[in-house]
C-alpha cells in the first residue's frame, strides 16, 4: 500500500514540475533572470530556395516575454568574402510580449563565393532517370555580440549549414570535343546554367545522365566532382573520377584521371567543352 502512495505522489510531484515550466512553440523557455538570450541549438540547417527574398532566418530565444528587446549578431566563416555576400543588418529584435524571433541573414550574389560543398545526385523524381539534382552548401556561423546576454543554455552561437538546390534555366546548344575522350568525337550539347549560381548541367552528354559541374569564383577552376556519367552493357556505371578542370574565356576543359567501373578502369581522357 505504501508502494502505491509513494507512485501517486511521485506523479503529482512529476505534473507539477513540468506546469512550472512555460514552453515556447519553438523551444523551452527556462527560468532565470529576465532578457536573457540563446540560440535554440548549436546548428542549423535551413533551405534556401529561389522565393525566399534572399533571407535565411535563424530562430532565437529569450526568458521572458517583456518589453522590446534589441541583440547585436555577429556573423562570421573561414570562407573567402562570406562575410560579404551573407550579412546581418541591424541584429535582431524582440517584440514587446515576444519570447522569441528569428535572425535574419540576408545573402546576395552566391557566384561571388565558393561554396561549402557541391553535392550532385541522380533525381529519383525523373521520368527519364537520367536527371540530377546539385545542391550547394554555404557554412557561417552567427554568435550573440555580448555574452552577459547569454542564457542559462549557453547557446550563444550556432553553426549554420544553408544549402540551395539549384534551379536550371533553359537548355543552350554548346559543343563537346571528346575526340580524346569518352565519346571519341566532337557534337553538340545541351547544357543549362543554374539561376543565381554559376553551375552548369550538360544534358546526357554521352545518353546516359547528366553531368554538372561549378566554375569557381576565381574565373579560372573548375570543380567537377566525381560522378556517374555512362552504363556500361558488361561493366555497369562509368563514372568521371579525379578531373582536374579549367576555363577559359568560354571553353571548360576537363581533364579526366580515369573512366572509372567497379571493375578497374578505362583510361583517362580530355573532354572539352565550349559553352554558348
């Protein structure tokens, strides 16, 4: 009987706890002292898409639901000019009543940076299973300008991981020399450039899939990761590996370390496109 009391009250106590708890629809609030900040995690993975106004939006916190409250966000990447094309204008503000908000990171031109990470992907979506899907990955970090605003939760800054999945325009006519490449020949092309990326899809170069790849922000590399770009009717996929590429002016050359099966290799080759 004593086991069965001791149960009730352990409940009791376990409701009463939580109710003294105000949560907030996007995380616990703690108590503490009051216009006490934090980030609501150490990282973030946000989208960015092409009807987002250009704005990524990082959720933060407070302890309580007072008056206006007004916190400097410094943002800050170990990547080239990030801190130029992503900005935080103004911090962030709390509405009076408000227990929590949202940073805004504006971005502008991404040709003007190289991204995080370039990810290529077949596009299970595809009717013809010969598209792709790129995504980009852009990392920065925003960390709260005065610590003795900091929260009990510490979280005082959170790494942001936004990535794109690009959007194509409409396909151009280009040419592809592959006389000492896979082909064995020199034809035209379709290509598509990406919107607001400067990311090039070749529309089944050799009738297969598409292949991508991203001119740097230096105007002179290529970056063409290794990829998938024929079947092989004994072999099986026949992917493009250790391409060192370029461009110049118009005209991307892709050096290809090898055609690569699960079997062994092809060789390597030169394949070299002249875009529009």
């Amino acid at each position: 009987m004593k086991r069965k009391y001791l149960a009730i009250l352990a409940v009791i106590l376990a409701a009463a706890f939580m109710s003294s708890c105000e949560e907030d629809t996007e995380g616990a609030l703690y108590a503490g002292d009051p216009g006490k900040v934090s980030f609501l995690a150490p990282t973030f993975y946000p989208d960015m898409t092409d009807n987002d106004g250009n704005k990524i939006l990082v959720p933060m916190g407070r302890t309580d639901k007072g008056g206006e409250l007004n916190v400097a966000v410094n943002l800050t990447s170990n990547k080239p000019n990030y801190t130029k094309v992503f900005t935080v204008p103004g911090g962030v503000k709390f509405n009076a009543g408000e227990a929590s908000t949202k940073v805004e990171v504006n971005y502008g031109d991404l040709a003007l940076i190289d991204p995080g990470g370039l990810a290529i992907n077949l596009d299970n979506a595809s009717a013809s299973g010969k598209d792709i899907v790129v995504k980009l990955a852009f990392p920065f970090t925003l960390a709260i300008a005065d610590q003795e605003l900091v929260s009990p939760s510490k979280v005082s800054s959170v790494s942001v991981n936004a990535s794109k999945l690009l959007s194509f325009g409409a396909p151009m006519t280009a040419t592809l020399n592959s006389d000492e490449g896979w082909w064995g020949e020199t034809y035209d092309v379709q290509v598509e450039k990406a919107n607001g990326a400067n990311v090039y899809k070749i529309k089944s170069p050799f009738r297969y899939r598409d292949i991508a790849f991203l001119v740097s922000s230096d105007g002179k590399t290529v970056v063409f990761p290794d990829q998938v770009c024929y079947k092989h009717g004994t072999y099986g996929d026949v992917s493009m590996t250790k391409v060192v590429g370029t461009i110049e002016g118009k005209v991307v050359t892709l050096k290809v370390g090898s055609y690569q099966v699960a079997a062994g290799t092809f060789g390597a080759g030169v394949e070299i496109l002249t875009l529009p």
